[in-house]
C-alpha cells in the first residue's frame, strides 16, 4: 500500500514546504498485478547506453537505481567508486548500495546501514522505530545511508525513499570516494522539455534515475534506472531493479490511470576526460586517457553515433555502407569496397568522366596497361583485354587514356 497524505505533509514540513516531494513505496518483488511488459522485441530505431549494469533490488529502490548510475561510470574511468569489477552485483557492490554486514537478527551488534535503519524491517501502515532516532549510527559510507532510506526519522518505511534525496546520495558518495570527479546531479520534475532532457542524456550515455507510479494510482511508488528511449514510439527504456532485463513503456506524466507514468527524473554529472575534436560527446579513437566512449566517425559532428549497418563505422562518415571499411589498400581513408582508385591514394575520389574510375587511377606512368594492373605491367594481359573490349564483351575499360596505345591525341 502506498502512504496516506499525513506521511506526505510529514515531508513537505522537513522540506520547509517547497516543491512537494514523492517517495517509492515498492519492495524487493513487484506488486501484484504489475504491468512488466516483458515484450520480446524493443522499438526498431532504440537508443540504449551500453554497459549499464542492471542491478538487483537491494535494501531500496532507490538506491539499487542510482547505484546503478554509480557502477556504469565505476567501469567508464572512474575505478574508485567501487572496489573490484562493478559490471556485475558482487558484495562490494552491494556494500555501495546498501551496506550490510549479514548479521542474521536485527539489534545485533553489527552497525551498517541494515542494522541501523531497516531494524525492526516495517511496513506501512505499522512504522518501528530504527537507531536514526534512537541513536547509535555508523557514519554513511553507501547510497542508501545518503539517501536516507529506510529511515523512520525521515518517514521512510523499510526500502522506501524520497525523490528529493536522490540528488545528494550521488554528490555525497562520490565526492567521499572520488572527490577529484567533481560530482553533480539534478533532479527534473515532468514538464514540457523534460523529454528532450532525457533523450540528450541517453544520446551522451549518462544513464538517469527516474520517480514513477507502476500502477497508475497517481501516486509514486518506484525508483528506476533510464537507460534508452525510441523517438518513434516516444517510449522510455528501464532497468526496473526487479530483474536484469530491458523494459520499455510509453513516455507520459502521471495522471488518468497511467501505469508506469513519471514524475521526475534525477541526472548524473562527472567531469571526464574526453578528446573530442568534432564536440559530438564522444572521444576521439586513440586516446586512452579519455573517459568518454570512442567516436565512431570523429571528425564529423554526430551525438546519436547511429551506425545503420553495424560496421562500427558512423553513418555520417561511412562512404562505403555495409562492406568492410577497414579494408583500405593505399591508405587514403576510403574503404577499398568502394575505392574508385584502389592502388593509389585518392581521398577525394575525383571522377572526371564519371566512368567510374577515379581520375589518379588514368595514364599513372605508362600508356598500355589496359587492364589497369597496379604493377603497371604492359603485358599479354593487356592485348587480351583490349580484344575482348574491342570484339567481344564491349565491357567499359578501367581507365580508357591507358588503352590509347598508339598515342593517337583524340584519345
């Protein structure tokens, strides 16, 4: 069940009364009657960061989504946010979210985030009072001690936690474990241009927090972690800390009976290293130093780095779709596949007659190589090939000028 307005005006009261906050109800499992949407197949022009790791519900919502956000950019230059390999939910990882030191009862000696503020585990409407009022607390070391979750102090019942604390967990955290990354986030209520907030964020692969009601009531209920969007079905994608796989649902405010409806988002900010020359977001390839992913056409301005054919060379500078452009014999940057001039370096693959040779590729050094051979061999080769063009095949030459053996000036 979900809290009565006295825990709401509760908040608003610690809040000094300004904008009024939200807070998830949810639990380790989904409520019955959930709408997962567990389609098999996601909207065909899908945007997704890749690499975010989808973390299972630990202690809180709230805290397994932006630890989430914590373990994609553990993994993207900034190792110090959490000990070890991050990609996957080891212990430290859950030391991050929500410290817990497994002692089997609650009031045992242990002091961690479980101990001090999920003890007595209570679920609404039956509120127990924990150590964040009785005292006795160990100093906040993980996302879910920042974020005050699970803290009767702060009207939260066990794993429950307020949109407004989800800015200060991230700042907090990571300016304790990696200050040098200068930490920001914040939070975006829904509103016209909120859309666009989300979609610039994912395009530049800064996965977000986001508040929303599963079950439409209108009234918020669970954390999730934002990870990709569809501009042609205006539908957002999740990791929704139930399970790993990807969720999609329709973008819209809360209200009306909307299930899986938002009421705000959070965003992350770490400052990056990134050789950028064409300012898309992306980096430059070759440079290890970089934080930001590698640029799959660096020299050309495109932040949704679509790649049609899947080459790993961007659609904005990809001159031969869908063949192999790392082929590239005289090395002038076009892929052979589509190289007019294969043997000799001509970037800009100049074609005076249009026949479909490149103009560096005509009368290089010797009039009689027909066939165009790059060892610019004049050989039985060549006859054979004049015969078939002159009485046989009529096939186009590669570069007619070398045909002109008898140095006749019309060519």
């Amino acid at each position: 069940m979900k809290p009565r307005i006295v825990l709401l005006f509760i908040a608003v009261v610690l809040l000094g009364g300004n904008v009024f906050p939200q807070q998830s109800t949810t639990g380790p499992v989904p409520p019955p009657g959930i709408d997962l949407d567990l389609r098999r197949t996601a909207p065909e022009d899908q945007k997704l960061i890749p690499g975010v790791p989808p973390y299972i519900w630990h202690h809180g919502c709230g805290p397994t989504a932006a630890g989430m956000v914590i373990g994609f950019w553990d993994a993207k230059g900034y190792p110090n946010l959490v000990p070890g390999d991050a990609t996957t939910q080891t212990l430290a990882v859950n030391a991050m979210i929500a410290d817990d030191t497994n002692s089997p009862y609650c009031g045992g000696p242990a002091s961690d985030h479980f101990q001090d503020y999920s003890c007595p585990i209570d679920y609404y409407p039956n509120m127990m009072t924990d150590r964040s009022q009785t005292g006795g607390t160990h100093t906040d070391d993980c996302m879910g001690d920042y974020m005050l979750t699970s803290r009767s102090s702060r009207g939260n019942y066990y794993g429950w936690s307020w949109f407004v604390d989800v800015r200060q967990s991230f700042n907090m955290y990571a300016n304790t474990v990696h200050p040098e990354g200068n930490p920001s986030a914040s939070n975006y209520y829904y509103g016209t241009g909120l859309w666009d907030i989300y979609k610039t964020e994912i395009l530049y692969h800064r996965p977000v927090v986001l508040l929303v009601d599963t079950d439409g009531d209108g009234n918020t209920d669970h954390f999730v972690t934002g990870i990709g969007y569809s501009e042609e079905t205006s539908e957002y994608a999740i990791y929704n800390t139930w399970d790993s796989q990807v969720h999609w649902f329709p973008w819209r405010p809360m209200g009306g009976g909307r299930t899986w409806s938002i009421y705000g988002l959070t965003t992350f900010r770490l400052d990056v290293v990134c050789t950028d020359s064409d300012g898309d977001g992306f980096g430059d390839p070759g440079h290890p130093e970089n934080y930001c992913p590698d640029d799959n056409c660096p020299t050309i301005y495109n932040p949704g780095q679509d790649d049609a054919d899947g080459d790993g060379v961007g659609d904005a500078c990809d001159v031969c779709p869908g063949y192999d452009d790392n082929a590239d014999i005289d090395s002038d940057g076009v892929p052979d596949d589509c190289d007019n001039c294969q043997y000799v370096a001509n970037p800009l693959q100049e074609d005076a007659d249009s026949n479909g040779v490149g103009d560096a590729c005509c009368c290089i050094n010797l009039t009689g190589n027909v066939d165009c051979d790059p060892a610019e061999l004049c050989d039985i080769d060549d006859l054979t090939r004049l015969i078939d063009y002159m009485f046989i095949s009529f096939d186009p030459l590669c570069c007619p000028m070398e045909a002109n053996v008898s140095g006749d000036p019309e060519g």
